[in-house]
C-alpha cells in the first residue's frame, strides 16, 4: 500500500456517506476511500419509499438509479469513483488511538481493522420501535429499509385491507396519501393532532378534515396499548386507549432515533437531542472523526439550538461538506431550518423556520398571520388556493417561520420562505421582493407579498386580527360578540359558519348599513379569506366603532364546522 | 367640502392608481380619495390580455374581477372603498402653483379644475408604434388595450389563420403560445435571438428550438419595412428585410413607452430612461406628486442604475407604496430585479437580476454556470428537466442573476432566486439554504443548489468548464480538439454531437481506456448535463492529462445541431 496516500474510511453507505465520498475524490484525487456498508443496498433514496409502497416508483432499482438509470452498486462506485465499497459489512467498532474500525463481514463473520487517516461517521437512524407487546407479529413494519418497504407493498398487493398507521407524522401521512386509494386507513396518533411537530394546530385540523374527506380514520390523542396477533403469529388488531382497530397490516411510523452507538462507544460527544454533536465543519469531538447524515444533530438557523431533523437533503449537503474536508477543505455547515414538505392527497404541506408554537416556547415575543390567496392569477385555467401562515418576531419584525399548505403551488412559496429566512430577512423585506409574476404562474402580489404586507398591517397596529382558534375559544366560552360576515350574498348561500352570533352585510352594503349594527358589542368581522374583513375593519372604525377585529383566514380557512347545506338568498 | 379632508387625486385607474387609492384610503379614513381614467375600464389585469386573446380566459370582465367574482368599477370603488372614479376622463395639465389638474370629459367635452392636496401620476404606458407605412391598416394591432385584445381575438375566431407578430420579447411569445394552435404564427425580431433582453443567446437558441417545434416561423435579425394593405385599407402582407410574409392579422408586440406627457408638460424631472424619474419614497421632482406603475423608471437592485421595467407586479407594489405615503406614511421602494416569467408551449422561462451579457456590460469580473437537472426526483412521475444558468460576481461570489428555463418547475427556483438576490446572497450561501426536499416536489440536492455547488467548483478553480458558444466557435474556427461524450451507450446511440472530433468513451470505462486519449491535444468532455463531464475532468487529470475541460449544459443544453438518426451500438 502507498504510505502517502490518505486514507478516508466512510461507514454507511445511503446519503451523507457516499455523498463524502464522492467529494473527497473530487476534491483529493490521489486518496484512498473505502465505504463500509451493513446492508447491501447502496446510496438509494430512503425519502422515495412511500411512492415505492404506493406503486408510483415501480421498481425498488429505481430509488438506486442515477438521473440516466446507472445504478449505485459496489462496481460504479469503484470503476466510475475509484472508491472501494464494502456491503453487508458492520463496523463494530473504533480505535481512536490506533486510528482503525474493526470491520465484520456478516457473511464470512470475518473480522479485520481497517486503518484511517480520517473517519466519516454516517450511520444514519433507525425507526423507533415503541415499547409495546405485539410489535414482532407478522405483518407489522416499520420501514426500516427498502426490505421493509418491499414487504408492505406486497403485503397491499397480496391483499391486505385494513392498515393501521402508528404515528401521524410526515412519513404516517405520506403512507396514507399512498395506500389510501387501495386499503381502508386508519392512523393512531399519540398527540391531539397529525403533523402536531410541524404545524401549528389550526392548520393541522384543516389537514385532519382532508385525511377524514378521503376515508382515512384518525384516531388522535390516543396510544396503542398492544398490538394482538392470531394464534400463528400474524397481526390482527390494534388495540389503543380509543379502541381496537382490526388490522391486517400495521406500519410503525413513530420517527426515527440516531444510529450512534459506535460513536458513544468510541467516547464521541453526544449532544442534547441523543445524535453525535458535531462543529460547522462537521467534525466530531474526535477531529479525525467527521459525521453527517441521520447521526448527527444540528443546529437550527432562527434559534441557534441543537436540533434532530433527519432528511435526506441535509445528509446530502453534509456529505459535501464532509467530503471537502476529509480531502483538507474548510467547509461550513451552517445549520438547518427544519424544511419539511409534503403531499397529502390533494394538499401540499409545507413548513419551515418555527412555527408560532415553537416560537413561543422558545420566548420570542411572536406576531403572526393566516393569509389564504389563489396561486395564480383567479382568471387563469387551474388556479388554486394556499393558505400562508407567516411568523415574525414582533421586536425585529424578522420572520421566524412560515407554514404553507392546499392544492396550490405550495413548494414555490416555501422555498422563497427558505431562502428569506436563511438571510434573516425582515418581513418589511419579504414585502419588497421582485417576485415573478404572469398569470400562469402566479398572481401581480404573490401570496407572499400579500401575506408580509398583511403581518406588516398588523404588526404596525393597522389590522386588528385575530386566531381563529381565539375565535372558537371566545365561542366556547359563550362570550358575547358579533361575527361579522360581509361577503357576497352568493357566497354566503353556499357556506356559512353555523352560529347564532352571525351577522351577514355584504361589505358593499356595510357604508349604509354599517347602523344595523351595535355599538356597545365587540365585533368580530371575517370574508372568505378575511382580505374584506380587514376593509370592514377600518370602514367600521371610520364610522366610530371601537371594538372591531377581524379573524384570520376567513371560511377558506376555518378550521371548525361549516354550514354548507342549501339556503335560498 | 370639508376644509380639512385631505385630498388625494390619483390619474389612471389601471394598477398603480387604485392599489395607491386603496392604500390610501386604508391609512386615512377620512381622506377625499379620486382616481381620473381615460379608459372605460379600471382595475384590470393588463397581464392576462394574452390568455384572453387565447381563449383560457374566456370573458374579458374576469380580468376585472375580484378573486370572488365582483367587478371593481366605478360603483364597486365608490360603495366599498368611498374612493371617487371618473372614468372616461383626461387629464389635461397639471397646475402645480395652484395644485389642480385640469381634466376632460371626453364624453361631453366640460373640462374642469380638480384641487390636490398630494397628487398621483400612474399615467402607464402606452406600446411602441414602429414608424413604418401601414401601421393604420385594418387588422394592425398593438395591444394597448382591452379593446385591441377583443378586435385581435375576434379577428382570430372569425378565421384570420396568417399572424405576424412584430416583436420576439415577452409578450410577441406568449401570443404565439395562446394562437400556437389556432393560426400560422411568424415572428419578426429586429435582434439576432428572441428574448434578447431576458436571456443570454445560448438559452434563447432553445426557445427558438421549442417555437420552431411548434410550427412557429422565427425571422430574426430582420427589421419590418413596411405593413402593405388591399385596396380596401385591410392589412394583407408584412414586408421584411428578410422577405415578404402573407398576413390575416398584425400584432405589434414591439415594447411599451411611458406615458409621460403630463409629468413632462409640468416640468417634473424625467430619468435617463425616459420616464419619470422617482425617489425611494415614488416622489417625483415636485414633493407633492408620486409617481408609479409603468410611467416610471426603477433601480435596478443589482447594479444600481435606473431600469426601464413596466411590470403589473411593480405597479401594484408601487400602488401600496404611494398610497401609504400619500396618507403621511414614510414607505420605501427600494428597487427591481428585472424578474420575468413566461409560458412558451411546453417550456417555463424565467430570469432575475442580471444575464450575463449585461453583468459584462456593465464591467463586472463575470462568472456563469450551465446546469440542467430534473425538477424533482427523476423516480417520481413526472419528473421534468429545467436548466439554470447563474451568473455571479467572481470577485465578491456575489450571485448577480439567473435565468431558468425548460417544462420542469421554473417558477419555483426562479423565485428561490428572487428572494437570495434581493438579500444579496453569495454563491456559497445559496448553496446552504435548508431547501425543501420530497420526490414530489423536489430532488435531494435541490437544482439551485446543485447549481450553486457547481459554480462554486468552477470559481474555486476545481471545474474548468466552457460555455457551449465558445465550443460551438471553437468547431467553426477548425481548432484541434477531442469532444470526449463519456454517457452511456445507450444514451449515445439515441442522440449525439455531429463532429467529426467527438470520441465515445462511457465513463465506466474511462479509467481503463483513457490511455486510448491523446494527451497532447485538448479535450473538452461532455455528457448529458455534464456533471459526468465534470466527473471526466478530474479522472484524466488524475491520469496526467492536463489540458481537459467540459462543457457545461451537456446534450441536455447544446444550442446547436444533434444527429438523432437511429443508430446501432
């Protein structure tokens, strides 16, 4: 072996490691690089599973392929890379004073060290698996790998009905986007609400009533206690504090934990959330050790805390990071925006920064608005509505986060969200974005300008709105106070929200009939996304009216009962 | 009238004009708010003339409308916003020693004196009528108004099956987009390519690939000498430097001017663009009239220097601007990007900030990268390739601009663009933003970010790579060189270059062929986006050769001629 060749061992071979790896031989031509992988699929897409599950991908090879079809296996990565890939090879453990991994080849049990001048720790998570008896029944998965994965989609294939989902995450959602066409769903969730790390709760609701819409049970705020087997082992129900739910096929998709116990046992820092901790340029508590991907926590962007966000983006931009700096770079990883989207039927759901509740928590002094608006120009063919909540820190007027969905052009919006939050733009700054407009792509105020000059109408003391939520607890509470509807007479017949303190004046009424209305009582006015409800707003107080706000949202997003039966004008 | 109203008066009642009036009227309940229209029409979407032409829109009050279907006229502005509308009235004159305008009825032809307090130009603009005999034909149109697109989609439904269209921007291609279908379109363009202003030539070439796909006639770099009639005085034959073209209908999609002769009969103070110049504030020369929308020039965020760029998304945002000003506000409109976005048959076509050729025009130290990669992951159905060209300053990594473009989601990283360009990101930075990442809506690397890496590979010295112009002017000139196409054979048998130099070597291969590769000659290595091209460079560099490159874009991207014959391999 050549002495002055550097030696760069990798251990894990999905994202973040052969991601390094590949930037390390651009980077350092001359290196010798050798990945070490337990299993024996390499560098596919784990985030492509559920469309595997659910048909859309059809072969698994897919989920390996390059853009051109080459698939990922040991052979490319040593004849197009020049780095040597060991599968179905466990690292058990590190010697950080002699510099080696002792290495076990599964099949052989043969054991050897290999040496390093630098290590990179990418070994991913793996699925929790909750502490419940029943777990280890045929038929219950929790999509660990893409063996997993081919299980379940067979298990659909072959028949299987009724789906328990344990958990109501991302991954539970997208599994039952998936298979919600093809087997009856129903998904336990431990919190009050689906999406409850993601969303803040009115907009977990409005996600919840298209899940019901589509047949999907949700049974939330509840635990499975037991999953019960028939006499040979195959599950048959899952029973929860809400009941039991007969099940011929149960996915556990409760979250993922770090795979870290080769670097705890190596005496590598763990950080606060369990994932191996890691500085701006990737390196471990070891400098020799690097680590990236699913292991490693990191830190988050508006609050500068650790956090563990496991996604197959930012294991990918730490492999390059990494792979720099195992080949003698100074790369930076600044931190992450915990980004999350998805599909849900047909909503898209985005998120990013904190939500309103995070940032509570976290004691920021919080402003934040709801803003439903078309995503393209109304007149245009396909346009269709999003729903924009936008979060600031009332001191700074900096944006702290945003929260997206509908079956609108989401994605677009929270990506430019991505991109302000990521330069800490002000919402004073969103405001003024040239964002691109022609009708088919967008409206002449992008929702997103709309929404900042609507937080901004807020934040400057104009608009007087409030949470819907605060609506439903005032409601509740049985408190007095007029709800105020001023859309169209023909919006109105179609659906209304179904209590005995509406007022209906169409806003182009309100001028000459604003005198039907009482003086003494707080009003509360809402429209269809509350665009008009602000206008009735400030006319109202022009005519000497002192308690007037508005609720954000309006009907398009009003996340409680709705009165949609027929009424004549 | 009460002493102590203020009172605002706004000309033009298009975009700038009722957003300001809306604004101001939010801001100041009490103010005397009246908005001036020649025009019958107010509030409408200017925008979506050409889906009304095409038929997608079907009626032309939808491009009036509310979201919810109310018509913003005079009635609508006057019950709902106490906002005054005089339409089908002329301003005549601006007094500003006694703070009136002298307006018109041009029905009953009384003029008459209206008092101001602030005053607001959004006088629009108005499109370029090329000085060549024949302008007045009948079935010449130019778009100016709702009128024209209504006399030009009857013209088109009545059977005019032959359209010129004078003009190859913006607008001449959406036209030959919504009558792609219906009529035999040709383009005249005065300038070498379409979309001169918008694009660098190497992507406006396949714009040109895509029109002349669609059956569209593309006569460029000619200059339309005269417009010939019948006897009858009806448009019959454009005549060209290139030639004479048969035509049913002419339209004239040559730019737009701002109206700016009442600003200029008042002696307030023009900008070197030629239309009315502004401060941050939208204050002309005099402090007592704002001006926005299409009358005036903005500052180009990028360089600095004053634009011309009449877009309905800047008037809109000026409107808010002014209107707050107007009422006492102290808001600021710092600027544009020069964003542009288009729907042309099957491809989106967008760009930011500065093109390349621009940025060198301007003197920066230019650095740009072609990158084609698939809008979301190349596994989800579908998937559809874009390709981003960024441009940045090599001296700072400052991004300067972008264009994207290809039936893949455009819309989306153009504004992701938007956004870090008006922050003022650099490369570096635009390669950290924590994108969204599902198969869905996006690849585990985001284009952009994909992108940014390889740009940043290329300033950091590491990718030497070469725009496909300098290649394709590099064959003409008869240079010696290999094209080294290192994709696989399947790929090569489908489509390849059609030089005599180009070498086929895959780059599974390459490792132990590459001695078959001259090393005394230069070789310029592509694949299909030329990441494996760039893969190449380093490979034989790791082999001795020292004088490789790649280009960038790969076959995904090359402007010019490719041999498509089958092929055996």
């Amino acid at each position: 072996m050549d002495e002055k060749r550097k030696r760069i061992l990798i251990i894990g071979g999905v994202a973040a490691g052969p991601k390094a790896a590949a930037r390390a031989r651009r980077c350092d031509p001359g290196a010798e690089i050798t990945i070490v992988e337990e299993g024996s699929f390499l560098s596919y897409a784990g985030c492509g599973m559920p469309f595997y599950i659910g048909g859309m991908v059809e072969k698994h090879e897919e989920l390996m392929a390059t853009p051109v079809g080459v698939v990922r296996d040991a052979a490319f990565f040593r004849n197009v890379k020049d780095i040597n890939v060991l599968t179905g090879t466990r690292a058990e453990a590190i010697d950080r004073e002699n510099k080696t991994v002792r290495v076990t080849n599964l099949a052989t049990r043969e054991t050897c060290d290999l040496p390093y001048d630098k290590l990179v720790l990418a070994t991913g998570s793996k699925p929790v698996r909750p502490p419940i008896p029943g777990m280890d029944l045929a038929g219950v998965y929790t999509l660990g790998n893409l063996e997993e994965a081919r299980a379940v989609r067979q298990a659909v294939e072959q028949g299987a009905r009724r789906v328990v989902i344990i958990g109501g995450g991302l991954i539970g959602l997208e599994l039952a986007d998936v298979l919600g066409t093809k087997a009856e769903i129903t998904i336990v969730e431990m919190m009050d609400h689906v999406l409850s790390t993601l969303l803040d709760p009115e907009l977990s609701i409005l996600v919840e009533r298209v899940l019901r819409g589509k047949g999907v049970q949700l049974i939330l705020g509840s635990r499975v206690e037991r999953i019960e087997g028939d006499g040979n082992g195959a599950v048959v129900r899952v029973v929860t504090t809400a009941g039991s739910f007969d099940a011929d096929l149960v996915v556990v998709a409760a979250g993922v934990r770090p795979r870290v116990e080769l670097a705890r046992e190596a005496g590598l820092e763990l950080g606060e959330t369990g994932a191996i901790k890691v500085n701006e340029y990737l390196q471990t508590s070891d400098p020799d050790i690097y680590a990236g991907g699913d292991c490693v926590e990191n830190i988050h962007l508006i609050s500068g805390r650790p956090v563990y966000t496991p996604m197959g983006s930012v294991a990918n931009r730490h492999g390059r990071v990494i792979g720099d700096n195992v080949a003698g770079g100074r790369d930076t990883f600044p931190g992450v925006l915990g980004t999350a989207i998805l599909k849900v039927f047909e909503m898209n759901i985005g998120r990013t920064g904190l939500s309103e509740s995070e940032a509570r928590r976290l004691g920021y002094h919080v402003e934040s608005f709801i803003c439903p608006a078309p995503d393209r120009a109304h007149f245009y063919p396909g346009s269709k509505p999003i729903i924009i909540k936008l979060v600031a820190d009332a001191s700074t007027r900096k944006l702290l986060g945003a929260q997206i969905l509908g079956p609108g052009d989401v994605n677009k919006r929270l990506d430019v969200m991505v991109a302000a939050l990521s330069m800490g733009a002000t919402v004073d700054q969103l405001a003024t974005f040239d964002l691109a407009y022609a009708p088919p792509f967008s409206t002449a105020l992008d929702p997103l300008t709309h929404a900042a000059n609507c937080l901004r109408n807020k934040l400057d003391g104009r608009a007087r709105s409030i949470n819907p939520l605060e609506v439903k607890k005032r409601l509740e509470a049985g408190e007095d106070f007029v709800l105020l509807d001023v859309r169209t007479p023909a919006e109105f017949n179609e659906v209304r929200l179904p209590y005995p303190n509406v007022v209906f004046i169409p806003l182009g009424k309100l001028r000459e009939r604003a005198k039907e209305l009482p003086k003494d009582r707080e009003i509360i006015v809402f429209c269809k996304v509350s665009l008009r409800g602000w206008e009735a707003q400030t006319i109202l107080e022009s005519l000497g009216f002192t308690n007037v706000s508005f609720f954000e949202g309006g009907i398009a997003a009003w996340p409680f009962e709705l009165d949609t039966s027929p009424r004549q004008s």
